[in-house]
C-alpha cells in the first residue's frame, strides 16, 4: 500500500522531467561570415563542421545545402543557406526527437539543439580559422 502512494506522488514530478525533455526550436542566429571569403572556401568550411560531428552532406546547390544527421534511432535534417555575409541554419525534419508544434511555437527534443549548437561553434571557429590562411 505504501508503494503505491509513492508512486502516485512521484508520477507528477516522472511526467515533469518527461516533458523537459522537450524544448522550444529555435534556429540558431546567423554566423557571420568573414569579409573576403569566397563561396568555395565558405561552403568548405560549413561541410568540414557538419561532418566532423558526423552530420551527412546532401541536395548541394550553389548557396545551399542539406545536412543529416542519423544517430541511433534518431534523425534530424537542416538546411544551410549561405552568401557572403552569413550562414543560415534552419529546421527541416526530424524523426523519433518528439517535434510538436504547440500553441507557443515548435518543440523538439533537447538533444537537437545541442548537436546543432555544436555544429555552429565549429562553424564560427572553423569560418575564423579559414579567414586567416587568405
């Protein structure tokens, strides 16, 4: 009898946690592009970030790309937009990273927005570095 109280006190604060799993899908802000980079080296720099986090590059247009990441049974793909000012990281699909769109706006899992924030730090470090060596 005494377990299932605990139990029934618990399950609210179990459905808490449960739901902070979830967070509002926010892209992340444009990342400046170095003034002087050309397209190439620009495009260079966005591949070189998303795979060296084990992303896969796909639908490559002049300005544009795709990128995919498969981790266990999760999916998650972005759209990358890019000139010579900034690069643009934007949502595209996801499977199993709980997408819901609410009242307040898009949620996702939390786990998203980290590998995404991760890619981004890369990309800044990795635009910075490639604007040194022209």
């Amino acid at each position: 009898m005494l377990s299932k109280r605990w139990l029934i006190l618990l399950l609210p604060f179990l459905l808490l946690l449960m739901a902070a799993r979830q967070l509002p899908l926010i892209d992340p802000e444009p990342i400046p592009v170095p003034a002087g980079m050309s397209a190439e080296d620009t495009a260079r720099e966005i591949k070189r970030s998303f795979i060296g986090r084990g992303w896969e590059i796909s639908d490559e247009k002049p300005g544009s790309l795709n990128a995919t990441l498969h981790l266990r049974s999760h999916v998650a793909t972005v759209g990358v937009r890019y000139d010579d000012s900034a690069v643009h990281i934007a949502y595209r699909a996801s499977e199993n990273l709980k997408y819901q769109m609410k009242r307040s706006g898009p949620s996702i899992h939390k786990n998203y927005l980290s590998w995404v924030d991760n890619v981004v730090t890369d990309m800044k470090r990795n635009l910075q570095l490639a604007a040194l060596d022209e």
